[in-house]
C-alpha cells in the first residue's frame, strides 16, 4: 500500500478534465510551426483581448509585488452596476469553473446527491465526485438537458441541479419560460446553479432575464465568465450572483486572494469595452452561419448552437480528427461527454473558419 491508496476511493476514481489541445503541443507533436496552427477547440474569443483590458493589464504590472483585493472591490463594483445586483451578492473565482466547485464545497457533502444532464458541461460531475457524494445524470433530450425529466430526478437527499444554458458541448438552449418554470417548481432546499457561461452570444430574442429571477428564488445561483465574449480566458476569471445569503457560503469557502491583479483589473476594464463586446458578437453571428452553411455543404449533421461553437457528427471522429490536426487545424474531440461520433469546433475569424472547412473536406473519409 502507498500513500496514494489511502485517498479516498472517490478522489482515485475521478478522470481528470482533459483540456483542448494547446497549439504549442501539436506543433511540438507534428514539427509544424506554430503560426500555421489554427486552434478552434476551446470556445475562445478570435479577436483576442479587449484594447480597454489590455490597457489595465499593462498598468497593473507595477503592482504586482502586492497581493491582489481579496474581495475584488473594483471588480465587484463594475459587476454591480454593469448587471444591477448588490455586491454583497457577488462571488469571484477563478474562472467559472472555480465557482462551479465552490458551489459543490459549500453544499454538497457525501450523504447529498447532484443532478446534472448527460452531454453537459463536464465539470459538474467532477466537482460532484470530488465531494464523494452521488451524481444522477439525466439522459439528454435532443442533446439538451430535459428539465421535466431533471426536476423528478431530485430526491431527498439532492442538494445542488446544474445547469448550463446555453449547453457545452452542444450548444442547445432552454427557453427562459421554460428555465424559469424548472426553477420555481424545484424544492426550496435544492441550489440550482444556472450556468451561463455563453449568454453574451445570445441574439436578444433568446436572452432571459435570469438576474431578476433572483429575487424570487433565493436557492437560484447564476455563473458567468470573463473567458468568452471578453477574451480573457488565459487570465481565469468568473463570477457568480445569487442571493446575499448563498454568495456569503461560497465565500467562506473560498480561497484568498483567488483572483489575481491582473484579472481584476483586466475583467473591469472588459465590462466597458462595449464596441469589442459588440464586434464580438457579430462575429461570431457572421461565423457560425459562414460554418453551418459549409457543414450543410459536407453533408453533415450538426447541432443548432446557441454559443460560439458547433457540434457536426463524421462517424469516425478519432480519425476526422487526426487528419485535421495533422493539417494544422485543432478541434475538440467529445467522445468523453458520451458523443463518440462527433466533434466540436471554435467559431474563429473568417479565414479560420474557411481553413478548417477546406481541412475537413479533405478529412472526411470518401
């Protein structure tokens, strides 16, 4: 027996999160030069970071010998007029995902039980597992969550429903009326943990005023990212709102100084820059019509997505996907959320989205 074997059996058994594929890795694989890889496998923003947000990069450099706020009063403050919240109902993290597991610590302990959808974000049964407690995941319902079939998965013992709307990986959406419905019929002692990570791409149509929600349902508890339309996801920084009673147990256990000074400062200035939020958005409407119209082109089957990505199906996937790495072009492979058969792609720039269209048609097998 070795140290190891004395974790608990549930920590051992966890499958670790396996990221998107670096550029810097595939060039170091396949001798290609960097500057010839295309990656479109993590959701990222194309057009980079903010001028506003670099601008507050560089000037925090001189302070970086201090410790960051530990309460990210700036940051919070921008959060509370930009969204119209208190900030007492603020919780920072380190990226979303941070917050998804503060979420987990601070209402999940091993007698409890989580309910989450099949195809659905995989950080949800991970913090789940972590916590030793029981993950019920309800099959999905054309690929998106089927929240009639999530509300009577919840038992007794349930004490936390995630759920991501839009959905990654597939990109499906749940109506607001219908979200909102999922939310009041659930037990009072459930924390719904509404994860949004995707919502700035949404056309207005489709967009729910889920922050109002907030007032009706104190177990309601929204997450959001700096990562996507802000284009800061090598800096880590998200956020979640929910009423003042949940932000203050997320922040018991949190740990300090979770976000850096870099990240405060840069996710601040972000929320001002509404002409990139803004060209952002319209990229990404002009992209995903540019690769939905070439998928219908192939002949492939794909996914209606409401974020900025799309999920296509090819059959051999492992194969589809070697040959476009092996052409310089980086996707994600899904077959870990149970989708052997498909692949999801970034929507990028215009010539990006052009050059993995050509890499594909040359990857699908004849």
């Amino acid at each position: 027996m070795t140290i190891c074997d004395l974790a608990p059996s549930y920590i051992r058994s966890i499958a670790p999160y396996q990221p998107g594929k670096p550029i810097s890795e595939l060039a170091r694989e396949l001798g290609l030069e960097e500057s010839s890889i295309i990656k479109l496998a993590s959701n990222e923003n194309p057009l980079g970071v903010s001028p506003k947000a670099q601008q507050a990069i560089r000037a925090a450099l001189d302070g970086l010998a201090l410790y960051p706020d530990g309460n990210g009063y700036e940051l919070k403050h921008a959060l509370s007029r930009h969204l119209g919240v208190g900030m007492e109902q603020l919780v920072l993290g380190n990226g979303s995902n941070d917050v998804l597991e503060l979420a987990a610590r601070a209402f999940l302990a091993p007698a409890n039980s989580a309910v989450y959808a099949q195809h659905a974000f995989a950080v949800y049964p991970l913090v789940v597992q972590a916590m030793g407690c029981k993950g019920i995941e309800v099959p999905a319902k054309n690929f998106g969550h089927d929240l009639d079939a999530m509300s009577r998965a919840v038992r007794p013992d349930t004490r936390v429903v995630f759920v991501a709307n839009p959905n990654n990986p597939t990109g499906t959406l749940a109506p607001a009326a219908e979200m909102e419905r999922f939310v009041a019929g659930l037990p009072a002692q459930v924390l719904v943990v509404l994860d949004e990570a995707y919502n700035e791409y949404l056309r207005p149509e489709h967009r729910s005023d889920s922050l109002s929600w907030l007032k009706k349902y104190p177990n309601l508890l929204i997450t959001r990212t700096f990562s996507k339309v802000y284009g800061l996801a090598g800096l880590r920084v998200g956020y979640a709102v929910g009423s003042a009673g949940v932000a203050d147990l997320l922040n018991r256990v949190r740990q300090p100084f979770n976000v850096n000074s870099i990240s405060l400062a840069a996710a601040a200035a972000a929320l001002t820059d509404h002409d990139f939020v803004r060209k952002s958005y319209e990229l990404n409407l002009a992209g995903m019509d540019q690769l939905t119209a070439g998928l219908k082109k192939l002949g492939l089957e794909f996914i209606p997505s409401y974020g900025n990505f799309v999920t296509f199906k090819v059959g051999d996937a492992k194969g589809v996907n070697a040959a476009l790495l092996q052409s310089g072009v980086i996707v994600r492979p899904i077959a870990g959320y149970g989708m052997p058969d498909w692949l999801r792609v970034s929507i990028g720039l215009e010539s990006e989205n052009a050059r993995f269209l050509a890499s594909l048609k040359q990857a699908i097998p004849a």
